[in-house]
C-alpha cells in the first residue's frame, strides 16, 4: 500500500484519532448496557467503568482538530474553510440526521409513506450523538479569530487561557452536579466570560500540547490528574446513582474537569509515546486510512449499534468484561467498512 505521505505528517495524532473512535463506540456501547441493568450489580459496575474510562473521547476530537488547524506553520485558507470543512459537515449532517430520523420514525410508524415527512421535518435536529457536528461547526466559523489569539500566546499565556476555560466551563459544569454547589456554578456563570467558554479551552489545549514541549514532571502531574479524573467520576457516578436508585450521568459530562483532565492527559501521552518512533511508508499510509475513516465511524456507528442492542444483541451478556469491549470492537469494524465503502462513491465524501 504505497501512498505519497506528508512530511509533516504526526503519526502520533492519527494514533489518537482512531483511539478516540474506537473509545466513542465502546463508550456507547457501555452506555446501552448500563441503563438496561440492575444499579448497583456487578453488570452495572463494570459498564459504569468502561462508560467513565472512555470518556476522554470527545474531547480529545476537539483537541486534534485544535491540534490541526491552529498550528502556528499551516495557513488558514478562508475559502477552503467555509466551502470545503464546513460544507462537509453540514451536508454529512443533514444526510446522517435524515437517517436516523427516518429510521426511528418507521420503528414507530412502520410505515414509509408515514416515517418519510416525519424524518424531514425532524431533519435540523439530528441524532444524540449528532450534536457534537454543530460543536466542531461552531469551532470552524470562529477560527480564524482564534487562530489569531494562539499566533501571539506564549507557552504561559496558552496555560492562562486554558486555566480561565475550566474556571468558566469546566468547574461550573462539576459543580453543579452537587446540589449543595449549584448557587456557587450559578454565581460563576454570572461572569459570562464566554470567549473561553463551551469547547474553545479544548481546542486550544490540543493545540497547546502539540506547540510546546513540556517537562517529564509536567507530563507525569498530567498523567496523574487524569487518573484521579476517572476515579472521581467513576465513584461519583457509582455511589449517586446507587443512592438514587437511576443512573445518575451528570459526572460524566464531556464539558467536567475530569473528562478534560483524562482528555490531556491522553493526547499529551500520545505525543510523549509516538512523537520521536520511526513508522515505515505503509505504516502511515494505513494510519492514514483508517484516521480518514473516524469520522464516518462516528457518524454510523449509532445506527448499527440500535440495530444490534434495539434486539438485544449484547455479546457474552453475563460476561461484560469481555462482552462490552468485544462487541464494541465488530460494531467499530462495521463501522470501519462501511464507511470505507462510502468513501468510493462519488458524492461519499460529503457524507463521511
């Protein structure tokens, strides 16, 4: 498999990309599991783990695209930004919002004539997971002006800057899990200090990570948060829903300090892991292959994943520690192929 590779190419970020995909698909289908069982069994336990483990997923999306488009040696072309990136992500919407409207529509209906008008009606909501299309959208439109900022900050600016996004996000979304803390996240959102607000503080941490070198010391601090950020949120999760006897998922928001935490402490792994090794051409070409493929794997995988656990499909059910990840990996291959398959039509770029 002989393709032509970029010199510049970052092996490491690739690497993180299709980890990432592959975390979203078991992060879902942990999540299916975890509203399906008995709170507090061993069954719930081990799906609560692998939901919270994953949870660095999303995030770390925002980071490499951080990570991508705002490094200080690559142009911003406007044009290409508007007609090429955000077209495809508002045609690739609309196409995967059709379908899984149209989809829950006949679940109901069982009708085409009926599920067809009730799917375009539908069509500018899109599906759960299709919300984060409008994150990254959102991103896109104010990227030349963010790009502009992170040209003239310093490695401690960038630090500051990341620091006021947690103090404005991050920390009101944790704290307001707490009822006892809530008037405090209120008090916080009064600042509206938005230009750092929502996702932009990930997008510049992903940026911020690929731009600077940072010590041994600051990489193993990083590491360690991240840990105590899945502890926190697993235990928080665990003990919560137990005392209120549903699954309590408000500490597993991809906008908490610990999913952020996790998040840099994984894309800043990678980067310390994969930077300086040497990869062979076809190595990076099929990297490059599949890293192509997430975000159509991202798209899709929603849908094979309700036609398998809609049906009750769940592998080695009594077994979850072996059944979550196993079915999430065929789920990611299917996901994988299909898209693959997209990609060779003439429109599929549009929709992958």
């Amino acid at each position: 498999m002989e393709k032509k590779v970029n010199l510049n190419y970052k092996a490491y970020a690739d690497i993180a990309r299709i980890m990432a995909a592959f975390a979203v698909v078991l992060l879902h289908v942990s999540g299916a599991r975890l509203v399906r069982v008995d709170i507090g069994s061993m069954k719930f336990m081990w799906a609560a783990a692998f939901d919270c483990a994953m949870r660095w997923s999303v995030p770390v999306f925002v980071m490499l695209s951080g990570m991508l488009f705002l490094n200080k040696e690559k142009a911003l072309d406007i044009k290409r930004l508007y007609s090429k990136n955000i077209l495809r992500l508002v045609t690739a919407f609309l196409f995967w919002s059709f379908v899984y409207n149209f989809y829950n529509a006949f679940l109901s209906a069982r009708s085409v004539a009926s599920a067809l008008p009730m799917a375009l009606k539908n069509i500018h909501n899109g599906a759960m997971h299709l919300w984060f299309v409008f994150v990254i959208i959102g991103l896109y439109i104010a990227l030349p002006f963010i790009k502009r900022m992170c040209e003239n900050l310093t490695k401690r600016e960038a630090e500051g800057f990341i620091l006021l996004s947690i103090l404005v996000t991050l920390l009101p979304k944790t704290l307001s899990a707490f009822e006892m803390c809530k008037p405090l996240a209120e008090y916080i959102n009064k600042f509206e200090i938005t230009y750092a607000a929502g996702y932009v503080g990930m997008f510049v941490a992903g940026w911020y990570i690929d731009s600077f070198e940072r010590k041994k010391c600051e990489r193993v601090i990083s590491y360690i948060l991240g840990t105590l950020g899945f502890v926190f949120m697993f235990t928080a999760t665990v003990y919560y829903s137990i005392e209120r006897g549903s699954v309590v998922d408000e500490f597993m928001s991809f906008k908490s300090i610990s999913a952020f935490l996790m998040a840099f402490a994984f894309v800043d792994g990678c980067k310390a892991l994969f930077k300086d090794k040497e990869y062979s051409r076809n190595t990076k070409a099929y990297l490059k292959l599949f890293s192509n493929c997430t975000f159509g794997v991202y798209l899709v995988h929603e849908l094979v994943l309700n036609l398998s656990s809609g049906k009750g499909l769940f592998l080695f059910e009594s077994m979850p520690y072996i059944g979550i990840p196993l079915e999430a990996v065929v789920i990611f291959l299917i996901s994988f192929a299909f898209t693959k398959f997209v990609t060779l039509l003439p429109f599929g770029k549009y929709i992958s």
